[in-house]
C-alpha cells in the first residue's frame, strides 16, 4: 500500500489539446478515490498518466516515496483493471489470474496459493477451470480483478470497470468491488462518468470538468455543499433544479421569487448562506433537490410564504415514491456548465421552468393540475450567476 500524490499535473498533447489542467490530488495510504465527470473531461487520462500509460507533461507524480514521473509502468507496483477486461481467451481462469506472476517467475506452489486466495474473495472457486468465453459479464470482470489482486500493489488503478455490464449486476459489483477494497486495504483510484457509482463507492469523490478539478471531498459533502453549478447539476440523481431568481429583503425577511411567486428564507438558510447579504436586489441562481418539494397536502402547517405553485406534467410511480415533473414560470438555469453537467439536457420553452419532486406515493396530484408545492428552504441552494459559485460566505 502507499500514498499516490499528483502536484501540478498537466498534459498537454502535440496538436496543443490540453487534456488535464494543474490537477493536485493527494490519494491517502488505503483510501478508495473516486475520479468522475462527463465524457472527456480529462478523468482517464489522469489515471493513465498515474499508470505511466500516457507521459506527463508537466508537475510531479509520486507513488509512495518514490517520484515516478519517468519509471516504467511495470515499475511502478500498480495493477490496472480495464473496462474490457483483457483476458486471454485461450486461458483457463485460474491461468489468467496467475499469468503475472509467471511472468516474474513466482515459484509455482506460491502461485496456485494466491490464485486460490485470490477466487475465494471473488467465489470465483468453481469457474477457475473454466475459460473466460463460458464465463458471465461479472465473472470475467471478477477474473480481471482477480489478476489485480494476486500481485499484491501499492494501488489499484480502475478505469470505467463496469461500463461493459448491465443495470443489474452493476449495482451487485460496485457493491462488491468497495466491500473487497475496504477488506484489502489498498490505495485504489477509481474512474467512472457514473456519479451513482462515485457517491455509492467513494471515500472520497474528485468532480472534473474540462480537464479542471472542480470540488474533491465527502460524497455527502459533494452533494451537501457543492463548490458550483456544474457540480451542484452533475452530483445528485434526478438532478438538482435550478432556476433564477430575484433575491429581496421585505419588512426585515428574505425572500427568492420570479414570476410564479416567491418563498421566504427561513432563519437557517439565511445562517447557512451569509454571503447572500452581497445579493439583495440581484438575480442569483436557486438551486433545490427533489427530495425538499413536497406535496404540500402531505405538509399540515408548513409556512404559507415557502411555497409556489406549479403544474403537474408527468407522474411517474417508482412503487416507495412518486416521482412528479412540474413546469413552473421562470428562467431555468441553463449556463454552459449545467448543459455539461445534466446529461441530456435541453432548453424548455425560454421562460418557463422544470423542476422534478419526490413524493409520497399516496400523493394525490394529477396530470394538467395546478398544485402547491411546499419548499423546503432550509435546503435551498444559491449560485452567483457570473462566476458560478456556490453562494456561502
């Protein structure tokens, strides 16, 4: 196990495309780092640069003690483990667990031991004779593993490992690739565009956007307090509703609204976020996760002044929820940062806005009504529409 330290990292190709920007990423001895961002924001390419697959352009890349900016990958005691797994397919299991070690000349016996070792984490005991074509999408990823674990690395480097598989088993292996981390222990960077597997899998979770690290922290702090709208659009699943507003001070309240009302601040969102005293009378962008609009039926005694009404398009029953899509009048939030962050999305008729709540499945609302939604202001998100921070101090 070591520590993988990145200062000031760059890559810039010969055509000039600069791929990564200055990245700084301390990866601590054990700890499961998570890299995550749209298609080409750079993400990859750090992690090969890790692995020595891609030179370096500029700064410094330490693994442990060691400085290994100009050492050979094989050098380097790191194991990679790819999204197309690279097996050989003329291997039995076992073989291709142990193919490594061969190659370094390990000694036989130790090599069947740790090739058991390394099936009986994975149940991978009963295959082992098996070659890689009679093996399902997750066993061959297992067996991909497998050859990572048996050799005993400083850090395991992931890139996209289970991209090849369906929803299903997806959720089943990244639930047992963190389970077996944590029992190992080791130094592990991991690369997806699937923010679900980032929040699920991360000790910590580092957003990129265009080469650019943009927030590393928590999960929960990600998605808690993110740094800006491209993390506050990418982190969350729906993701998070942002529309502008005006923000405005009456008989000592504040209060957020546009053309479909307002809601008042309560005293914790005012505490929380005491840089907005630079915004009253300005237009800031609002930001607010499904799970803080509320039916307001289903709310006795929420306050009259934090709520808004908006119409009813789409229901979708989830069977523990019911998922409501709601357009209200507004300019939704559609900068250049949020389109890259949302994948998908689209402009929405210019003036209006769409806004996604989570709600009981007991909830009484129809499609084409007009109905109160209750907001939780506590847990409103604000973003300075010019540099697109987050609004705190």
């Amino acid at each position: 196990m070591a520590k993988v330290t990145l200062e000031d990292i760059n890559k810039v190709y010969e055509n000039g495309f600069h791929a990564v920007h200055d990245l700084s990423l301390d990866v601590n001895d054990g700890e499961f780092l998570v890299l995550v961002g749209p298609s080409g924001c750079g993400k990859s390419t750090a992690l090969r640069m890790v692995a020595g697959l891609e030179s370096i352009s500029s700064g410094k890349l330490s693994i442990g003690d060691r400085v290994v900016n100009d050492v050979h990958p094989k050098d380097r005691d790191i194991a990679m483990v790819f999204q197309n797994y690279a097996l050989y397919p003329h291997m039995t299991v076992a073989d291709n667990i142990g193919f490594a070690l061969k190659l370094k000349g390990v000694p036989r016996d130790e090599i069947r031991q740790r090739v058991l070792e390394a099936a009986r984490m994975l149940e991978l005991e009963d295959w082992i004779e098996r070659k890689p074509g009679q093996l399902s999408g997750g066993q061959r990823q297992r067996v991909a593993m497998g050859r990572a674990i048996v050799r005993r690395p400083s850090a395991f480097l992931m890139d996209e490992p289970l991209s090849n598989l369906d929803a299903k088993l997806r959720v089943q292996m990244r639930a047992d690739i963190a389970k077996l981390q944590r029992s190992l222990g080791v130094t592990t960077i991991y690369v997806t565009h699937d923010q679900i597997e980032a929040m699920t899998m991360g000790d910590r979770v580092a957003v990129m956007r265009k080469g650019v690290l943009q927030q590393v922290d928590d999960p929960q702090v990600l998605y808690d307090r993110p740094a800006n709208l491209f993390v506050a659009a990418f982190i969350g699943s729906p993701a998070m509703n942002l529309f502008e507003a005006q923000l405005v001070e009456d008989a000592g309240s504040w209060y957020v609204g546009g053309p479909n009302g307002r809601v008042r601040l309560s005293d914790a969102s005012r505490a929380a976020h005491p840089g907005l005293q630079r915004y009253l009378g300005q237009t800031i962008g609002v930001g607010v996760r499904h799970e803080n609009l509320h039916d307001l039926a289903d709310r006795p005694g929420h306050p009259d002044d934090q709520v808004l009404p908006a119409t009813v398009d789409l229901r979708e029953a989830l069977g523990s929820d019911l998922e409501v899509h709601f357009t209200m009048p507004g300019r939704r939030v559609l900068t250049e940062d949020v389109r890259e962050g949302v994948e998908g999305v689209s402009e929405m008729g210019g003036e209006t806005t769409p806004l996604v709540a989570r709600f009981s499945p007991r909830s009484r609302v129809r499609e084409g009504e007009t109905v109160a939604i209750a907001v939780d202001t506590d847990r409103l998100h604000f973003f300075d529409l010019a540099t697109r921070a987050s609004i705190w101090e």
